[in-house]
C-alpha cells in the first residue's frame, strides 16, 4: 500500500470527509482492520482565505508548497491538496517536490467521462466558479463544457461556504437556494453538476435531487484509495 499524502484544513470540516471516506475505502477494497496510510499537514484556513480574499496567491502557493515538502519528507508516495480552490496554485506547489499530485480536477474529469457527462454545471467558491483554473482543466484536457450560475447564484454559493459551510453551520435555507440553482444549471442544458467545493457535500447530496451531482471530495478520496492499492 502507497502512502497518501494529504494537505488539508481547507477547511478542516471537509478534511475530515477526507480521511474517512479513504479509510473506509482501503477497509471495503482490503478487509479486516485496514486503514489507510495517511501523512496529513493540515495547514491554519485563516490564513490562506485572508490571502486569497486579497488575491496574493503566491503567497498561499508558498504556504502548501511548505506543505507538501513535508508531506514528501514524511515519506508519502503522492499527495492530494484537500480543496478544490487551491488547485489554481497546483502547478507551482507540484513542482516544488518529486512526488506526483493527485489532481481534483482530473479525478472528477475521469468520472464525467466514464459516465458520457459533456455538459456540466459547476458550484463552488467565485473562484472556482468565475476563473480559468478548474474550468479549463476540464473543458482542454476532458472535453467538458462547464456552465457556472448567475452572478448573483454564484454570490450566494460563495457566502454560504465561507460564512456557513467552513464553520460547520449547515442552514436548511442555504440547502434550498443551492437546489434551486442546480434545477436552474440543469434547465439551462447541464446535464450533471459538479459539488467543486469539498464543503459542498456536507450541505447538498445526491438524496436531495434527481440530477446527478458529482462530489469532488469523494471523487477525490476514491481515487486516492485506487492510486495507493493498485
């Protein structure tokens, strides 16, 4: 079994989804008392959405560059970074070590196209939502079209995670205008909808709409699971 690295607190409620859905992975792929073998840096989330709210990204790149060189120094054999904002820094925080980065991205893109998804609604923060990053990924490297709410939608979403989701607050009214945004991506022609925050899913889940959603954490978590057995 490979070691996974993981660098998480991003927040730390999304984080721990992330450690149990791989641990009950490795238990279902393996048996018995199996467990996933785990190195977690699970960095201060004041910090980086103070950084990220100001746009110096560079500095955040710094701090989960930090991260990752003693995830690789702890001796894991890939790494994760446990949210799905931060991959606009991926590229520079991979290229800081030796081991390979499990990217959110393309473990969510596999799943769109193993399942014939071409058309793809997409939540998360306006960061996610509004820039190239995630978007791009997906639509070069999969084939993907992505479709994002309405500004106001999207307003609302990015609210919900930082002032809600992030500290654990889970609000039947923020759950109802989340779903109601889905039903309008899935009118608009999109044909699934990407949960592309990790805290999304601790709101919304597949038992609350007929339209398909993809969450990342769990996408994420079960491709770690594959990547470390097999």
């Amino acid at each position: 079994m490979k070691t996974i690295g993981m660098i998480g607190g991003m927040s730390w409620e999304s984080t721990v989804s992330y450690y149990q859905a791989i641990n009950q992975g490795v238990k279902r792929e393996l048996g018995g008392l199996h467990s996933g073998k785990i190195v977690l840096n699970s960095v201060d989330f004041a910090e980086i959405e103070r950084l990220q709210h100001i746009g110096d990204w560079d500095k955040t790149a710094n701090i989960l560059t930090k991260a990752a060189l003693s995830l690789e120094a702890a001796g894991a054999d890939f790494f994760l970074i446990c949210t799905n904002t931060m991959h606009k820094v991926a590229d520079e925080i991979a290229a800081s070590v030796t081991i390979p980065l499990l990217h959110i991205a393309d473990a969510t893109g596999d799943q769109l196209v193993a399942d014939g998804i071409k058309t793809v609604g997409l939540l998360g923060t306006q960061f996610t939502m509004e820039q190239a990053f995630y978007k791009q990924r997906l639509t070069e490297q999969f084939a993907i079209e992505v479709m994002t709410p309405e500004p106001k939608e999207r307003a609302l979403i990015h609210s919900v995670i930082y002032e809600e989701l992030c500290l654990g607050d889970i609000n039947a009214n923020s759950r109802q205008a989340f779903l109601t945004t889905i039903d309008s991506l899935f009118e608009r022609g999109a044909q699934a909808v990407i949960l592309g925050c990790t805290e999304i899913a601790l709101l919304v889940g597949q038992e609350d709409t007929h339209i398909p959603l993809y969450d990342t954490t769990a996408i994420h978590a079960e491709a770690a699971v594959k990547k470390a057995l097999y």
